[in-house]
C-alpha cells in the first residue's frame, strides 16, 4: 500500500502551511495541493477551508479532514511497525549451527 500522500496529508496538518510542508517533503507546492485535490475527491468531501493569502496557518481542517488526519496518522502507524516488525524478522538468526571438527592424521614420514 502507498500512503505518501497519507504522510503528506500529515505533515501538510502539522505544518500548517502548505509552503513549509512541501520544503520539509523535497516536493513542490503545486504538487503537494494535487495530492490534496486528489484525496479530496477520492472521499469526495473538503478536507481542508484554505484561507488564501495570509501568513502563518493558512488553513483549518473539516470535519472530514480531522477524522481523514486521524486515520491517516494510525495507518501510517501501522505501516511503520509492519515493515519494522518484518525487517527484524528478517534479520533475525535462527536455526541450529553444528561444527564438526575431524582428528587429526598421523603424518607418515
């Protein structure tokens, strides 16, 4: 599952500012707002009342964006611990280990 613009959509919150949220994610502002105006219509609802123009927090979340941001920071959640938990599974060692050892050969001289 890709949830970058789950991620994106969090960072955008927590920011305040689309601006700032697209420097702190290395893309641009232009494609941050598609990503916004994708989410919107996939759910079909406003997620954020943008306030065009001033400094600072430029927008506030709707009803819909609070419970968006909410699930968004829970799926996130548990994409993190799922690959964490698969990665130590990978690279945990397991199994048994025997050595043999043969004695050694008279040497012929």
């Amino acid at each position: 599952m890709d949830t970058s613009y789950y991620y994106n959509f969090i960072i955008l919150v927590q920011t305040g500012n689309m601006t700032q949220a697209a420097n702190i994610l290395h893309i641009t502002q232009p494609a941050l707002s598609k990503q916004l105006k994708y989410l919107e219509a996939e759910f079909g609802t406003p997620l954020l009342h943008i306030k065009r123009g001033q400094r600072g927090a430029n927008f506030r979340l709707t009803e819909a964006g609070r419970i968006f941001y909410e699930k968004a920071q829970q799926l996130c959640a548990i994409e993190e611990a799922t690959y964490e938990d698969v990665k130590r599974l990978n690279s945990a060692v397991e199994g048994t280990l025997r050595i043999t050892a043969h004695p050694p050969r008279a040497q012929r001289g």
